[in-house]
C-alpha cells in the first residue's frame, strides 16, 4: 500500500512538473531522462537474468535509422516506421541470438561478441555514407507540430511522450515478473545444465527476453531520434554508447524494477551539470567518472545504488 501511494505522489509531481514554470532547459533535461530510462531498462529484462549484452548499440541504431529513414526518404510516419524498426532489432536479435544460444556463447563471451557487434552496425551506417550521412548523420525532416509524424516545438509534448512510454517499459517489466518466463530465466541465469535437466527450454526462454529487449530498444532509439531530430552513429550506436546503456543500468541496480531509472537519472543529470558548467575544458571526463564509478560498484555495491538501499531497508525492517 506504501509502494503505491509513493508511486501515486511520484508521478503525479512528474505530471505537474512541467506546470510549476522551470526554465526551459529542465523541460528539456526530462525526456532525457526519460528515454534513457526506457532503453536502460529495456536492456535490463536481459541483464538481470545473466544476458549482460554490451551491444544493445546496434538495436539503438537499427530503430532510430530505419525509422528516420523511412521518413525522410519515403513519408512514413515515424509510428509505424517505429513498428518497422523494432521488427528489424527483432530480426537482427533473432539471428545474432541464436546462434549465441545454439552454440552455447555465454557469459564473457557473450558480452564481448555483442559488444563487436554494436561497433559493426555502426560502421555499416558509417559506410552506407550516401543513405545514412555517414559519420556526419543526418537530420529529421521537419514538419512542425504533428502527432502523426511525431514531430513537436514544444518540449513539453515530449516530456509526457517520453514520460508514458517509460510507464509502458516499467509495466512490460512486471509483466515478465508475473510470467512462467521469469522463473525459467532467473533458473537459467543460476545453472542452466540444472535449468535443461528440468526440462526448460533455454534456447527458447532466451530468444523471447532478447526480442522483447531488442524491441523496446529500438523504440528507444526512435523516441531519442524523433526528440533531437537528429540521427548519428557516434551516438545512437556502437561501443560507447552500448557501454553507457549497461552502466547506467548497473549503476542503478539492473535487478531492481526503479534501478536503471535511477541510475540514468543520475548520469544524465550529472551529464548536464558537467557540460553547462564545464563546457569543453573537459573533454573525456564523464568517461573518466564512469570507468572509476563502474569500478567502485563491482566492489562495494554490487546491486547497484538503488538495490544496494532497497536491501540495507530491507535488513532495517528484519
């Protein structure tokens, strides 16, 4: 009953934010926030399990071009080329990931194949220069305000866009919680010869959560493209930026529903205050701050911020 009381009071203050007269630039600093949270625990329906994929870069990617592409090249609206994308990271997933699964690629070996692959459709866009603008991107057609080319002047309108779509990937995460699914990977996550002797289909179970993470990454990265209207590879897919999904969801705790939210909130807004505040005096210093800060978690908050607290709470009750 407490849980949801504070979730009422919680999104109710999100829902009357923007009304309260911030400036501008918190607006702004909330889609951030909130599509962040969307991709981050998107990859964390895989993480949680054991699936720590370092290439969810590439599924970025794949929705934010197909669907920006269609776009400008075609006039498809953004929704159904959203549809479009999310079918493309689905196929891309359902290749990549079986064969991972068929062959038995876990553990090391599977974040680091997924993180080469992250980098190689990055440089597919990259070499696909006079489609994609390469290395330069390209910009979203504009088409002024328009709810069915997802377009809008006002920040505000993305702000609750944002804000509802990171609900939709925070219910997925209780419906993968209420399902048989969660209690097949969470075994398999633990042991999976133990998980195949009782006669739980691991390749099957792993295919599943990989779609639905590929899926709603693709979203993702089509919600962030149609927010900035601007597509580029640098930032929508390849090895940094799959390396920021994963942190900023274990930085929060991946195995906790409000981790990842938690932690993109954090990294985003620290983002901002370095880069209003600091500008280009510092070029690579988030980077630096990311490489110490993952370090000290492995160590000392393996659960990450917030699963770390829900568990010393926890403890205080006991």
């Amino acid at each position: 009953m407490r849980i949801a009381l504070v979730l009422i009071v919680l999104f109710a203050v999100l829902a009357i934010f923007p009304h309260l007269m911030p400036s501008p630039y918190l607006i702004h600093i909330g889609p951030l926030i909130f599509i962040w949270a969307f991709i981050t625990t998107a990859w964390s329906y895989m993480g949680r399990f054991g699936l720590v994929s370092l290439g969810h870069g590439a599924f970025l990617g794949l929705g934010a071009y197909t669907t920006g592409l269609l776009f400008n090249f075609y006039g498809l609206s953004p929704w159904i080329g959203m549809l479009m994308g999310g079918l493309a990271a689905v196929l891309f997933a359902i290749i990549i990931g079986y064969a991972c699964f068929r062959f038995g690629v876990i553990g090391d070996y599977f974040a680091l194949l997924t993180l080469a692959l992250g980098e190689v459709v990055a440089l597919t866009i990259i070499a696909f220069r006079d489609i994609t603008g390469g290395s330069l991107g390209f910009t979203l057609k504009s088409t002024g305000t328009s709810l069915l080319y997802f377009q809008s002047e006002q920040k505000i309108h993305f702000y609750y866009a944002s804000l509802g779509f990171l609900i939709i990937a925070l219910l997925v995460w209780k419906w993968i919680d209420r399902s048989k699914m969660q209690k097949a990977l969470r075994a398999i996550g633990e042991d999976e010869i133990a998980a195949s002797t009782l006669g739980i289909g691991i390749i099957r179970y792993k295919m599943i959560i990989t779609m639905i993470s590929a899926f709603m990454t693709a979203m993702g990265g089509v919600l962030y493209a149609q927010y900035i209207t601007y597509l580029n590879p640098h930032t929508l897919s390849g090895v940094l930026t799959s390396l920021e999904i994963a942190f900023k969801a274990i930085l929060g705790g991946m195995f906790t529903l409000w981790g990842p939210t938690v932690g993109t909130a954090l990294i985003v807004s620290l983002e901002e205050y370095f880069r209003v505040t600091y500008g280009g005096k510092f070029v690579g210093l988030s980077q630096i701050i990311y490489g110490l800060a993952l370090v000290l978690l492995i160590i000392f908050l393996p659960k990450g911020i917030f699963g770390s607290l829900q568990d010393f709470f926890k403890r205080k009750k006991s």
